[in-house]
C-alpha cells in the first residue's frame, strides 16, 4: 500500500516522533518530505494486517456519526440523560488511531470509556460505533447476551466502562468475539443491523 491510496488524513504521532528521532541523527542531506512518504510506506507495509481498513475510518469515525449513533440509541433504548459532556469527541479519535484494526477499535473502546463524552448511554454507543466499523470491513462483533442471566461479555462493557480492562485486554476480547461478515456496504444500514442483532446486549447495558 502507498501513500497514494492511503487516504485518512490522520496516522498516530509517535510514528512521526520516531521518523523525527532518525532524521536528527542523520549525517546526511535528506528531502523531509520524501524521507516521511518512505518511512510510513515502510510502516504500513510491515503493518501484520493491511491498512485498509484506515480508507473507510472517516465513515464512522467522525464526531457527528458518533453523536448520530448516540441520538438513535437514545430514541430506542432508555436512557437517564441525552446530555452531552463533552464536545470534543475528535480526541477519543485521534488518540485511538493504529495501523492495525483491532488496535485500533480495542483503543477507541478504551478511551471513549475514560473520556465518557456522554452523561448516558456511553457504553452502548461505543458498542456499535465498535461493530459497525467492522461490519463496513466484513467483520461483526458476536456477544453472548441473555435477557435474564448477567453473561461474561456483559460483564466485560461493565467493567470497560469504570476503566477495569486495559487496551490489551479489550484487544484479546475483541478477537474472541469477532467473525466474519458479508457487509451491505451502507453505513446507515448497517448501523441498523448492529443495533437489530445486539438489542439484548443494549437492554442489558441500559440498567
């Protein structure tokens, strides 16, 4: 993959400190701009998954299509509060942000539960922020969810949501849970989809 078709116009800070670092140390006249487009060509290729993924991430991944998902959990599910904490919701974005896509998606859950840009319904919204992104790239979240028995995927949002589970955690969770899917390639469709077939889940989540 090269830059080129390497869209998302965001990739995480520390490859920059890195590629800064070894620009500081060169005994050499090197054109800045070619030696980054190299560097991060080198990254992505080395990447164990391909970053494709990163092409589509604007289609979920932007302020007003997570607070779209947060207004559609409010208006089917109960909820003590539709207020809004904080409006920044970009930071939770721009922090998460891996060239690997569980990385990438177990980070977001991570921080969206530290930052918790809402007064409710915060571990319901990542939930299918989370799934619907991997719905878009042929993959969807399977969760154990009973109406009458407390499950151990339950339990894991709960515990995210007070800050129990670290990335890696989250990350080994999400790997369990994830299997393959044949996408619609429709955003709203699928944010649909994943409300439909995690409705059990959402009810739980909301007591």
């Amino acid at each position: 993959m090269t830059l080129t078709s390497w869209r998302t116009t965001k990739i995480p800070e520390y490859y920059f400190h890195q590629i800064e670092r070894i620009i500081s140390q060169s005994t050499r006249y090197v054109s800045v701009s070619g030696f980054i487009r190299q560097a991060i060509e080198e990254k992505l290729s080395l990447t164990k998954r391909p970053a494709e993924f990163l092409l589509i991430k604007d289609l979920v991944f932007t302020e007003s299509r997570i607070k779209q998902i947060h207004e559609i959990i409010c208006s089917q599910f109960e909820v003590d509060s539709k207020e809004l904490l904080k409006e920044d919701i970009k930071i939770i974005i721009d922090k998460s942000l891996d060239m690997e896509l569980t990385s990438f998606l177990s980070k977001f859950m991570y921080n969206f539960a530290a930052y918790h840009p809402f007064k409710d319904g915060n571990k319901r919204t990542a939930l299918i922020t989370v799934d619907t992104f991997l719905r878009l790239n042929n993959q969807k979240l399977k969760l154990n969810a009973k109406k009458n028995v407390e499950t151990e995927d339950e339990l894991f949002f709960w515990h995210n949501s007070t800050q129990q589970k670290t990335v890696e955690q989250i990350k080994t969770f999400m790997k369990k849970h994830i299997e393959e899917y044949s996408s619609n390639n429709d955003v709203e469709k699928e944010i649909n989809e994943s409300i439909k077939e995690n409705t059990v889940m959402l009810e739980k989540l909301s007591r």
